[in-house]
C-alpha cells in the first residue's frame, strides 16, 4: 500500500510539474528542451531569445523564467539568478520570489537580504 502511494504522489508531482512547464512550441520550451538535451549552446541562445522577447512585452515571468533557464548554463549561474532576483522583486511578485529563492538556494548562489 505505500508503494502504491509513492506511486501515486510521484505521478501527481510529476502531472504538477508538467503543468507549470513552458510549452516545447514557445522559445523558452525550446530552450529548456535544448538544455535537458545538453545542448548547453542553443539552450542559451534560445533562453537569451526568450529573455529579449519577455522584456518586449512587459511579461515578467517569462522574463524570470527564462533567466532561471540560462541559469542551467554552466558559468551563468550566479549572474542569471541574480538578475532574475531583481526582475521579480521589482515586481513584487511572491511565487517568481521564491522560485528564485529555490533556485539561488539549490546553486548556492548569494542573494541580497532586503531591507525594510
């Protein structure tokens, strides 16, 4: 019986997952698909694309998104997080906030406290 439930909750993980994933037909699912394949190059060049695209219409997460994308790219870490922190504070938005926090935290990446 737990078996079953491992089963079952890795399954609904994963459906939760899926869900919140970028299309594969959008840039960023293009570029996270090039990323998952260890096509580090076109990855980045797709998750920069993406980034110039979200800037263009004022959507903030895929801004952050596809920052957090480019954060995959092996060097960019810390630059690219760091730069997603700053998008989505200034946006004052919670869950792009601690999407960001949870990768800064999984790359050991520093970033600033806020004052208040």
């Amino acid at each position: 019986l737990r078996q079953l439930q491992a089963q079952i909750f890795q399954s609904k993980t994963a459906v939760e997952a899926s869900a919140n994933a970028p299309l594969p037909d959008t840039t960023l699912g293009q570029a996270c698909m090039a990323l998952d394949n260890g096509e580090i190059d076109e990855g980045a060049r797709l998750a920069r694309a993406a980034r110039t695209q979200a800037q263009a219409t004022g959507d903030v997460r895929e801004e952050v998104l596809a920052l957090l994308a480019l954060a995959r790219v092996p060097g960019q870490e810390a630059s690219a997080i760091r730069a997603a922190h700053d998008v989505a504070d200034s946006a004052s938005d919670r869950n792009l906030i601690t999407a960001v926090a949870r990768a800064a935290r999984a790359a050991s990446v520093a970033l600033p406290t806020k004052q208040f």
